[in-house]
C-alpha cells in the first residue's frame, strides 16, 4: 500500500470554479505524503491547455465530447495503480485539513484501508458519499478501479454508500469539512455546466430506485 492521495475531480467549462477548489488543496498532508491532483476535462479543451502547460505537477486528462462526470471519474481511475482516492467535484473548496482529518480517519477506523471515509458538507444538505475518501483496498473491490457504476451520467456516488455501509466500511467523519458552492443555496453559481447534468437528474435518479427495488449494489461480489 502506498501512502499517496489522489484527488480526481471532473470539470467542464468552469475554470474559475475550478481554480478556487485547487488552491484549497494542499501539496503534502501528515507533513509528507503526497497528494495528486487528477484533472478531468470532459471536452473542455481550453481548461486542459492551460493546466497541461502550468507545470504544476497536474495530472490532466481530456475526453472528447460530453460525457459526464461518472465516465470522467473513472477514465481517471483506471490509472490509478496504488494509494488512496479522494472523488470531489469543481464546485467546492476544503476547508483547513480536511483531507488530512478524512486521512487520519481513515487510518484509525480502517488501518488496512478498506473502507471510506465521508467528507461533512458544512452549511448544505447532503449525501453520504457526495464525496469521500476511499481507501485503496477498498478500490481494488471495484473491476479496473471503477468506483462508479457506469450506467449513471452524474448522479452515482450513492451506491458507494451502500456497498461501505453493507460491509461496516463507512464513516463520516465530521472534522473533514468541505463547503460546497451549490447553487441551491448560491443561485449565482448556476452555470451551463449545471444545467446539463439536471438534464440527466430523472434518469439517474429513476436508476437509484430500480436498483435500490432489486438489491443490487455496483462493486458487491
């Protein structure tokens, strides 16, 4: 296992939001292990020209088209060969140590890291799993490191709960605190990019249901 985190975090045409979350993410965490960003351009060229060429040590990666953020995700994942995931969104900026706190939990609850660690969104109503961290043996669970069931566009993260939580892998850890930009609560940050994934809201959503109804669970062997 390597001690090494990785935060992948989809974007589309949204370059300032983007960069307020980048600069709440720190280098190192615990004094020395490392943390790697992973960039995901869903056919937003522009956003991956100026972050290939920043020389900052940001993985970037660019997919044709418009493919959403379940697919970005795990094109992200499948080179991911060890150490642990941190699945974020463009929209939200951490607060000081967060990553770290869900670290440390991490390590306390799930020292052979299979599990996953929730992050508290402060001030907003919100999913378990909205985003996490998730341990890397956790991971290996899933074929090709593909943590999101691909059948979803946007809206997916909430069978990562299910799966955790089924084998007494989760936990929410309160002091690991993020505050998300969401437009339900700031109206000026609606944006196109967020109108085209509500495009996807009912389909994704009537998806939870049926396989809520069956008892199926993406990564459950």
């Amino acid at each position: 296992m390597e001690n090494k985190i990785h935060v992948v975090i989809p974007t589309r045409n949204r370059l300032k939001k983007l960069e307020r979350a980048l600069k709440t993410i720190p280098d190192f965490i615990m004094g020395d292990i490392p943390v790697q960003i992973h960039i995901v351009c869903d056919g937003d060229k522009q956003t991956a020209l100026h972050f290939g060429n920043n020389g900052k040590g940001i993985k970037v990666l660019l997919i044709p088209g418009h493919n959403g953020a379940v697919k970005c995700r795990n094109y992200a994942l499948e080179s991911i060969t060890s150490g642990h995931v941190v699945y974020a969104t463009d929209d939200i900026v951490f607060r000081k140590n967060a990553i770290e706190n869900a670290y440390r939990a991490l390590m306390n609850r799930f020292p052979d890291s299979d599990g996953v660690i929730g992050f508290h969104q402060e001030g907003n109503a919100y999913h378990p799993t909205g985003m996490g961290l998730v341990g890397e043996k956790f991971l290996k669970r899933y074929e090709n490191n593909h943590l999101f069931n691909p059948k979803y566009f946007h809206f997916a993260c909430q069978e990562i709960h299910w799966l955790a939580d089924k084998h007494g892998k989760y936990y929410l850890e309160k002091n690991a605190i993020i505050y998300h930009y969401h437009p339900q609560h700031h109206r000026e940050e609606m944006d196109k990019a967020h109108n085209e994934a509500r495009i996807y809201r009912k389909k994704d959503h009537d998806l939870i249901k049926d396989r809520l109804a069956k008892g199926l669970i993406w990564g459950d062997k």
